[in-house]
C-alpha cells in the first residue's frame, strides 16, 4: 500500500513573548490507502492542531507533511487552497454546514469551488447525498434535518470531491449511541467502496477500537494504543 499522509518529525510550538508552547514534538506519522486510522487523546493534547497541519490549515514550526508524494507546505497559499479542495475532505463534530442552503447545495459547493459546472456539481452532489442515504432529503435545509442526518450530509462534503484523505474531528461527538453507529458503519462503508483513507480524532472508544489502526497522542507524539475489543 502507498503513504496517503506521511508526518516526520513534525513540531509545533506558539509563542506568547518568550515563553515557548510545544504542541507537537517531532511527531511521525504514516498513512496508507484505504485505511481507517483514530487517533485518541485528552483535551488540550494537541489533536485540533495536528488535524490543522495535516489538513494544510496550518503549517508545522519545523518537518514536513507530505500527502500523495507533495510536500504540502512549500507550495503557495494559493496552492495550498487548491490542493486541499482536491486531496483532502474534512468532517467535523458540527458539521459546519450553511444552514441557509439545501442539503445538495451544500455538498456541491465545494466543486463549485473548484470550478465545476453547477450542473455537473449537483449531479455529482446527488449521487454521493444517494450513497449515504439521503436521496429523499435533497432539498432539505439543515434545520430540516435530524443530527444523524446532518453528519450523513457533512461526511458527504468531505467526500463529493473523491478526496485521497478525510479528516475526521469527532464525528460522533454529538450523536446518540444508535446514530453514532450508523455513522461508523457508513465511513466503513465508503472507505471499502471508494478506498478512501479516514483519519479520525475521537474520544470515543467505541468507535476507536472499530478502525483498522488506533494510536494516541500524548507529549505531542502519536503512539501505538491498545483497546479492548
């Protein structure tokens, strides 16, 4: 299998004054296709700011992030943007959607982004709204929808572009027990059916322990973790 995401030796400190905060130190990290990868860890630990440097959000005080062979942080902030709408998806635990827009509208945006006709990008919209289930549900806004529903949309964002890679923060953050697992049997799913790698930081054990690979981040390293199946 090749490296979707390959991190070495990845560090991340702010600044306030003198005094130094390092968040990540000299973290490595390997992705390989089609994996599903969780990555747990405490609050404060550093998990947002990884997800940032690896989603080309932000750039590492010092290392390298490549996705796909690119080092993504030497290229421009103009080809940052562009790489990221075309390698990378990103679900969050409150989805983020624009709740003045229809559940199709929402996930087309990011080809109309890219450019894409908006008659290709509903299409394309719809077909992947199809896959997760929601067919019926196209022209709902989000206040229209339940949360399971909501996160069905935004896990179809992240995917409408057919990313290399998803981020994941929280996905099941705020979802009940019977939605959350519908939600990982669809990542499961769409990673199987699109070979779509997944990344996810979670608290949540449950779905932790269901992905292929579990590591957890602590002094600003990722470690390998066991959890009781």
């Amino acid at each position: 299998m090749s490296n979707r995401l390959l991190c070495k030796a990845v560090s991340k400190s702010y600044f306030n004054g003198k005094h130094e905060t390092k968040v990540l130190n000299n973290l490595n990290l390997s992705v390989d296709s089609s994996e599903l990868l969780a990555i747990v860890g405490s609050s404060g630990c550093g998990k947002s700011t990884f997800l940032h440097i690896a989603g080309v959000l932000d750039s590492p005080s010092s290392g390298e992030v490549i996705i796909n062979g690119v080092n993504v942080h030497t290229l421009t902030d103009k080809e940052r943007a562009t790489f990221r709408n075309k390698h990378i998806g990103f679900i969050y635990q409150f989805h983020h959607l624009m709740m003045e827009f229809s559940a199709v509208e929402n996930v087309a945006m990011p080809l109309l982004i890219r450019g894409i006709s908006p008659k290709q990008a509903k299409k394309s919209a719809e077909d992947i709204l199809a896959q997760v289930n929601l067919s019926h549900r196209l022209h709902h806004r989000p206040s229209e929808l339940s949360g399971g529903e909501r996160q069905r949309v935004a896990i179809a964002r992240a995917l409408v572009t057919n990313p290399s890679i998803v981020l994941a923060d929280e996905p099941t953050g705020n979802l009940d027990f019977d939605t959350a697992e519908q939600i990982y049997k669809l990542i499961r799913e769409l990673n199987e059916k699109l070979e779509t790698s997944f990344v996810i930081v979670t608290h949540d054990l449950v779905l932790a322990s269901k992905m292929d690979r579990q590591l957890t981040l602590a002094h600003g390293q990722l470690k390998e973790m066991e959890i009781a199946q």
